[in-house]
C-alpha cells in the first residue's frame, strides 16, 4: 500500500468516525457526566470492539454479516434496544451536580467497568462498522504485497483514529459541562441526552442498510 493510498484510507476512517452516531453520541455524554480522563476507560471500550469489527471485516466473515439480512436485523434491533434503554435511563436520571465536590463524588460511584462496557456494547450494537469495513478494506489491500502486515497497518491505524475522535467528543462534554456550569440549561442537560439517544435508537431501527 502506497503512502498516498495510506492518507486516503485514513482521510475515509476519520470522516466515518468523527461523524456523530451512537458512539461518538456516547463519547460526548460520559465527557459531560464523568469529564475526559475518566472518560478514556470508555474510549478504550470502543477500541476493544471497533478492532473486533475490523478483523472480523479482514477474516472475510463479515461478508456473511453482509449477505445475511437476518443476523445484520438481529444485531441492528438488539443494539436499537439498548440505545433506547440507555435513553429512557438518562431521562429519568436525577439533574446532574455540577459543583466539583459532587463530581468528584459521582465519578467514584460509576465503576470503571460499568463505562466500558456500555461503551462496548454501544459500539457492537452497530453492525454497520462491520459493513463499513467490509468494503472499505478490500480497496487499500495490495494483492501483490503480505496481507498480514497490510492488515494490521489498516486494523491500527483505525484503531488510533477511532480512539482520537472518541476522545474529541469526551473533551467536547466536558467543556459543554464547563460551560452551562453555571446556567439554568444544566438542569435540561440529561433531558437533551436522553432524548437524542432514544432519536438514534428509533432511527438505527428504522435505518436501511
């Protein structure tokens, strides 16, 4: 793979990463509720998947996920569901404290566990990472060169991207927190996420491939 077809195939990753979409939706609210740092633990839970997606694209299995409408549906609603489960939680979750004490408090109540497999299942719950990948794959491969190692270029290169842009959005909740600190507007704020996260279940459901 030449260095120019390198660039392209890392221009297409951080264009379909940095678009907002569950996970990157994800990323924003534990940036907001939890701030960055805290919040890598999650980005390392959407890398662990994200690289699962991609060598499952790379081992040719996720062709079968392509030409199978029945496990791509199976995937798509289970993950919907949690979407809309995520949604209707943060709803009716208290209105967040914003005073550093408190923060400090509830970042000790979450378990760092519990971040990273919500982030985890987020991103599984999204099938069409592995049709993303599945095409993509196939165009920055050279037939004439070691697939292993090209393999891996692309699996870590993505893996690098994903991470990043999870962690712009985690900055990006934090700063918003910062923000609306000290506006009536944080008393709206698990109201907005919640909603918008219930939109993108009701929207990954009715999506099309």
């Amino acid at each position: 793979m030449s260095f120019e077809f390198f660039l392209i195939y890392s221009l297409t990753v951080f264009v379909a990463s940095i678009m907002p979409g569950p996970s990157m939706l994800l990323a924003l609210t534990h940036g907001i509720k939890y701030g960055a740092r805290r919040t890598i633990v999650s980005a390392a839970g959407n890398l662990s998947v994200t690289l699962l997606q991609a060598a499952i694209s790379i081992a040719g299995l996720g062709a079968i996920l392509v030409a199978s409408a029945g496990l791509f549906n199976i995937i798509k609603w289970a993950g919907a569901a949690y979407l809309l489960y995520m949604g209707i939680s943060i709803w009716r979750s208290p209105d967040l404290s914003i005073s550093e004490q408190q923060s400090s408090n509830s970042f000790a109540e979450v378990p760092l566990r519990k971040m990273y497999m919500q982030a985890a299942l987020v991103t599984a719950g999204n099938p069409k990472a592995i049709v993303f990948f599945t095409a993509v794959f196939p165009q920055f491969i050279d037939p004439d060169s070691a697939y292993i190692p090209q393999s891996s270029i692309l699996m870590g290169t993505g893996g690098i991207i994903a991470f990043s842009c999870f962690m712009v959005y985690a900055t990006a909740g934090q700063k918003i927190m910062t923000l609306f600190s000290k506006t009536s507007v944080k008393r709206y704020i698990n109201k907005i996420i919640g909603g918008t996260f219930i939109a993108a279940g009701i929207g990954l459901a009715a999506s099309n491939r």
